[in-house]
C-alpha cells in the first residue's frame, strides 16, 4: 500500500492530478476561514458550541460539518456545498416523476449538461434562500434559543452583505469541486465535504485526550481500550457493507452477423447492499430536526411536552429516527433503481437471467432481490447512525468525539476515501504499477 503511494507521484498525469486537487482543496479551506464581514465570529462560535451541548449536533451541527466548520467560523463558505447537494437531490427526485426531465436524462451528454445547468440555477436560488435565513437567525439568536448578539451592523444591511457573500462563496466551491472532478482525482464534491469532516479531527482528539486526561474523570484505560476496538469494528463492517454487492449473473445470447459471432458471453449486475449510501441518514436527520424546534415555540403545554419527547436523546427520537432511516432507504431505492427500465434494455441488447424469463419476469426478479438486500443495508445504516447518540447520551462521550465512531461523518469518509483509492488504483494498473492491495513488486517502467 505504501509503495502504491510512492508510485503515484512517479506517473507525470497522476501526480499533476493529484497536486491539483490538494491545491483546491487548499482554496477551499480558506474560504472556510475567511470571515463575513458584520459578524462578532467569537460570540456566535460560543453559542454554537452551546447548542451543540444542548442537542447533539442538531441540525446547525449537521450543517457545520458539511461546510468544514465554516459555519462555527461564520466565513464566506458558510453554506458550503449541501445547497448544491440539495439541489442535485431535488433535481434527481424529480427526474424520476417529470416525464420531461427523464427524456432529458436519457438524452446522453447534452441532456446531462442541461441537467447541470438546472441544477446550478436550483443552487444560486437555494443559497440566497439560506442565506436569508441564516442572516436573520444571526440577528436573532433568540430563535434557537440563545442569548445575546452577533451582528455589529445595521440590519438590512448586514442581510444584503450576508447573503451575497455567502452565495458567492457557495458558488465558488461548487465551481472548484467540479474542477476536481474534471481535471483532478476523485469526485470533487465528496472530497471537500470529506476534508471538511476530516478538519474536525483534531478538535475531536483533543477532547478524546481530556477526556482521559482530566482529573476525577470517570474513564479509565478499559475505556480507552474498548473505544479503539469498537472504533476498528465499526470502521470495517462500513467498509464491508459499502463495497457489498449482490451479483446478478447476466447471459447474453449469440448472435450471427455475416461471418461473425457476437455475444455468448457471461457477465455480472452488481447490486449494491448500501444502494442508498448516506442519503436516508441525512433525510432522517433533517426532517427529525424541526417538529422539536416549532413544538417548543408553541407555548402551550401539550406541545412543550411533544418537544421534550422528540430531544435528540429521547427513546421516541431514536425509534423514529431508525424507522425513518428504513423508510428512507426504501424511498430512495424506489425512486434510483428502476428494473423495469433494466429489463427491457437487457431483453433490447439480448442480455437474460439464466433461469428467469426475460421482461416482466426479470424485472420482478430484480425488484424483490433489490428489496431484498435492501433490507440488510437499511438494518445496518440504522445501526450505524444511531451509534454516535448513544455514545453521546449513554457513556457522556462528547458529541465531536463520538460523531467519528458512525453516522454521517464515518459513511462518508469511508465512502469518499475507497472511490478515490479505487481512481488512484485504475491510473496505477493501467501503467502496469502494483495497486493498493496487489501484492508483488514494482512491475511498471524504470
């Protein structure tokens, strides 16, 4: 594996490649940390250290991780990438269900990039949107409950200023991951979400030590011990669920065309245990958010005592909370794997299911295997995302120490890190270089 690091830089193109993506993602950080103007960056940065005491990470925490801790800096990256995220979501959901967009989708190059101007058009209007309100939340701490003030100018003002500036620093980090994609190595987008998690990693070690380290405190070396393990189990069984696939056996029959003969041979359909990746987590997560904020603005008894049953540590929270990750994880599946569209494309290219008749048959055959490994990945998502809560609430673990041991931030590093490894490694065999899991020595050129 190490010697598949060095062989990297000895290829020109994948060097380059690579030395133009950490370039980026430098950029990228800076606009993490460059301030919008009007804001006291210390006062906000210790309310929402409060409110992430108060609840777990919350929904303000969620977003904080996706922007790299540039909303707890209040920089000009304070929306980050989730408005592009949201947009390309709404805009695959609707792909499934608008007749045009489909006929678009199939369309080949030119409807894909039609596609992604609709969806940057969809992203300009979200970050204004959430601009707005996250320079009126900022005038108002109150809101979230919070005491005290933030903004040093005038109100109007302070929303125009905010709000441009943080579109624009959204914009431009949507052009700078698209840039990665194209020119560099990896999906552009996930990696700077994964940088952005990543860069809370050493707040996270250092509360771990002083955890530790502090004196009277209730962990000991078993602790510390059983953490690593736990640590190491969930890592590998995230790894193992990710590249899980169910392989469907596809034949294809021959055919004669002149004096040769094509097809014949057999092949395989992956499909993916964890087919819905991270999505039903974040949904859940989004959704679960706001009946506990409006139920406690209702002041009246009955929906007071709704929001103390839905707090981030309620047993209720966490039923809901994995029921809807299930719900999610078949929702998703329902709306991106189409077997139908499969089928027929199998039986237009002479493609079969040994066994299975081709067309109806096949898609049926497709849907109930689907849902079926479906199952095992949303059973194990659930598992995954609530370990972070119970560890926060549980074991008083602190929330940024707890939030690396499952949840968002494990899936999507893990997710991120092994798609970049695998582009890595297809530049590495494709020069005749020994990949990260190919034992044996250097075989490339000298």
């Amino acid at each position: 594996m190490f010697s598949a690091f060095g062989n990297s830089f000895k290829i020109p193109e994948l060097r380059a490649r690579i030395l133009f993506t950490l370039g980026l993602i430098f950029v990228c950080r800076l606009i993490a940390n460059i301030p919008t103007p009007g804001v006291d960056a210390g006062a906000l940065q210790a309310m929402i250290a409060d409110l992430e005491r108060q609840t777990g990470g919350g929904f303000l925490g969620l977003l904080d991780m996706f922007s790299g801790g540039a909303l707890q800096n209040v920089a000009i990256g304070a929306l980050g990438i989730m408005p592009y995220i949201s947009a390309s979501i709404i805009l695959q959901l609707m792909t499934a269900v608008v007749p045009s967009l489909e006929r678009l989708a199939r369309e080949g190059d030119a409807g894909r990039q039609k596609l992604t101007q609709y969806t940057r058009y969809l992203t300009v209007l979200i970050c204004i949107v959430q601009g707005i309100f996250l320079a009126m939340t900022l005038l108002n701490p109150g809101s979230l409950g919070l005491q005290g003030s933030v903004v040093t100018m005038s109100s109007v003002s302070f929303v125009i200023l905010a709000t441009v500036c943080v579109t624009t620093g959204s914009m431009l980090i949507m052009w700078l991951g698209e840039q990665i994609t194209q020119r560099g190595i990896g999906n552009g987008i996930s990696l700077i979400i994964t940088v952005g998690i990543v860069s809370r990693l050493p707040r996270a070690i250092a509360a771990a030590w002083q955890m530790f380290t502090t004196v009277g405190t209730p962990f000991t070396l078993f602790h510390l011990v059983g953490l690593l393990i736990m640590l190491f189990l969930v890592i590998a069984g995230t790894i193992a669920v990710t590249q899980g696939q169910r392989k469907i056996m596809i034949q294809y029959a021959k055919r004669v065309v002149g004096n040769k003969v094509y097809g014949g041979q057999n092949t395989y359909m992956p499909l993916r245990i964890n087919y819905s990746g991270v999505m039903p987590i974040i949904f859940a997560q989004s959704i679960l958010m706001f009946p506990a904020i409006l139920f406690k603005k209702i002041d009246l008894p009955f929906f007071q005592r709704l929001g103390d049953l839905l707090a981030h540590e309620s047993a209720l929270y966490m039923v809901l909370y994995g029921l809807m990750i299930l719900f999610f994880s078949y929702f998703w599946v329902a709306t991106q794997f189409h077997p139908v569209q499969i089928a027929d494309d199998l039986k237009k290219h002479g493609g079969y299911v040994p066994g299975i008749r081709p067309g109806r048959a096949t898609a049926e055959y497709l849907d109930n295997t689907m849902t079926r490994i479906t199952l095992a990945g949303a059973v194990f998502l659930t598992m995954i995302a609530v370990i972070p809560t119970l560890l926060a609430t549980k074991l008083e673990i602190p929330w940024i120490v707890a939030a690396f041991f499952g949840g968002t931030s494990l899936l999507i590093m893990v997710g991120v890190m092994l798609d970049t490894m695998r582009q890595i490694e297809s530049h590495l065999l494709m020069r005749h270089y020994d990949g990260f899991l190919t034992k044996g020595r250097l075989r490339g050129r000298r």
